[in-house]
C-alpha cells in the first residue's frame, strides 16, 4: 500500500517540475501540506512547537510527569522499559508502564536489540496501556544496556536497527511509533543523518536527536550542528534534545535548525517549571522569573507527599526520593548543607522541618 508523506510528496510533486530533485524538510512546507502519518501525532500541527519531557531513568515517573505536565510539558514519555522484560511479561517492568489519562499525550519506551521480541513487547504495551505512541531507544549510553546490543550500541549496527524499527512498527500498526537516537557512538562514527533516513524509510513518524555521541555520556557540549543536518535529511519532525535551559536557548536552536520540537530533561530535574518558562518567552519574548523560594519547597513537598502515597510506605518512598531531592536543591541557597541533610531523610516530618529552616530565614532577609 502507497502512503503519501511529506518526502515522497515533495520528489513526487518536484519531479515533474524540476531537472534535479531538491529535497525538503519536514519545516519547509508543514504549513502547505500535512501529511495523514504526520497527523497522527497531532501535536506537531503547523502552528505548535512541542516541549517533550525527555524519559529519564529513575526520574519520569508518573509523579514527576505529572508535576511536569501540570507547568507546560505538552508530551510526556515513560522510563525506558525493557522489551525482554515486557516480552516475559515481568510483573516489575509492568509497573514502569503505569500512567494516568490526564499525562496523554504519552509514549511508551521500549529498549532491547532482538526485533521479534520488540516487536511483542510493544503488542503488550499497547494491548495493556493504550499509549498514544511507541518509543524506540536507540540512545542509551549506559553500559548495561548497550551491552545487552541496546540503546546506542545499535547506532553502530544499522541492519538491526532498522530490521527492530520495521518489526515494531509492524506489529503495532496503526499506533504510531517514533525513535530517540544520539548523533553516534563516538567522535569518528557521527552518522545521525544516516541513521535518521533509515528510521524514516522504516515508518519512524519522529525522531529526536540528542546532541552528545554514546561516548560523550552527558559529558562536553550538544552538537546542535548534527541536529541541524538530521532535520535537513529527512521530512518527519525532528525534536531536539540536549544543554536547553531556557527560553531563548530553545528559541535559539529552534531557528538554528528548524527542529520541529523540543525535548528537556536534566534542566527539568531541577526546575520542572522551565516548560512555562519557555512557552512565556515564546509568547512574550520576555524571561518568566523561576518561583520563590516557598513555591520551590511546596513542589519539594507536595512530590515527597505524593511518592509517599504512591509507594504506600514512607519510609522507602522519602528513601527513593534522596536523589531527586538532591537536584531539586541545585541553586538553592545553602545547597550543600541541604545536600547533606537530604541525604539522611526518610520521612515527611524530616522533610517539613528543612523546608521550614530554610524558607524563613530567607524570607526574613528580603
């Protein structure tokens, strides 16, 4: 069956007007033409530029979505989850699945390097949860997963990639699926706009791209010259992803490259207001003032409240929230005695008292 999309209209609609074929980006004519696999994705209309919450391992859970979503993140996605995990119908990786109607639109992401079992794991995922999308992890740097021939490890081996891709978006038609890549494994395999092709040849209806090579880690700078060339080489939205925090940043590279969204993650860990941050400066081209210092403590509080309900035992839901506390205290004042102290807490009351220490003496200075 032929589909139109917005690559094979433009060679077509250019053939037979032109003696060289020119090829066009999904930003170069989105406005004039929306293309029936692109409206599938609703959110990448003419007139919208979404903000993604990047998935973050042990940081977008449901809560933390929510408190996202609740300050301006307009599509959300899950923690990554194994396939093989899903594929063996894993009681625990069932729970990395969990979302509520109010986080739609969401994804589901799914990480593994076997095609077949991809490909029923995401049959699972959308039997069981009904997302709005499937999210392929070709990205990951970290060495338990990469060495398991997922995550990153398969931007060096394109066949599987692609053979993954095809499975997936096979099996869960007509769910749409999309992909997270990085622009390589290292410095000297940069192949981003190859890769990008290829998952658009295989059905992939958006791509985001993180600016560091697997090697890279969350180390050095994004190359957003590499997100730049993905968007050019293919005509399906390409979110980008990497070093965003704040508003001019994103307006920055979204005219840089003509990226057709934005993805935020460690920025959000620390201030989940940035999606409001960046929807007032493109709305007003004025900078929105972080919340004061009591605003920060009540979201502090309100997520240990709600982690505590979640887990349905304080102790070991004020314990799992030591690291997430600790990125909430960055640019704080005092940060480093806060970092301290959150690293001993285990209840509500422990938390009450740090955040009633530190707010009134600060609000007594002013």
């Amino acid at each position: 069956m032929f589909c139109l999309s917005p690559r094979n209209f433009g060679a077509i609609f250019l053939s037979s007007r032109a003696e060289r074929p020119i090829h066009l980006r999904y930003s170069d004519f989105r406005e004039i033409f929306v293309c029936p696999m692109t409206s599938r994705l609703p959110w990448f209309s003419p007139s919208s530029f979404p903000l993604y919450l990047a998935p973050m391992a042990g940081v977008s859970d449901k809560i933390f979505r929510q408190l996202c979503k609740e300050r301006g993140a307009d599509v959300l996605v899950t923690e990554f989850v194994s396939s093989e995990g899903v594929f063996r119908r894993n009681e625990r990786t069932r729970e990395y699945l969990d979302f509520d109607e109010g986080e739609r639109p969401i994804g589901v992401q799914l990480f593994g390097g076997n095609a077949e079992h991809m490909a029923e794991a995401a049959k699972h995922v959308v039997d069981w949860v009904r997302p709005d999308f499937i999210d392929l992890n070709f990205g990951c740097p970290v060495n338990k997963v990469v060495a398991k021939n997922g995550g990153s490890a398969l931007l060096k081996d394109c066949p599987t990639l692609a053979a993954v891709a095809e499975a997936v978006v096979r099996a869960v038609a007509p769910v749409p699926v999309t992909a997270k890549i990085r622009i390589g494994w290292d410095t000297d395999t940069i192949n981003a706009p190859r890769v990008a092709r290829i998952l658009e040849d295989c059905g992939i209806l958006a791509l985001a791209v993180h600016g560091r090579t697997r090697a890279q880690g969350y180390s050095g700078t994004a190359d957003w010259g590499v997100i730049g060339e993905v968007v050019a080489a293919v005509s399906i939205p390409v979110v980008g992803n990497g070093d965003l925090t704040n508003g001019p940043d994103v307006a920055k590279r979204r005219a840089e490259t003509g990226i057709a969204g934005a993805m935020i993650g460690r920025a959000a860990m620390s201030s989940p207001w940035i999606f409001s941050q960046v929807k007032h400066y493109f709305a007003t081209g004025e900078h929105l003032v972080s919340p004061g210092l009591a605003e920060k403590w009540g979201l502090i509080q309100r997520h240990c409240q709600l982690a505590v309900q979640e887990w349905g035992c304080e102790d070991q839901a004020i314990r799992s929230m030591r690291a997430r506390l600790m990125a909430y205290s960055k640019g704080f004042p005092n940060s480093k005695m806060l970092r301290e102290k959150f690293q001993h807490v285990s209840t509500l009351a422990e938390i009450d008292e740090i955040a009633s220490r530190h707010v009134t003496p600060q609000e007594a200075a002013v």
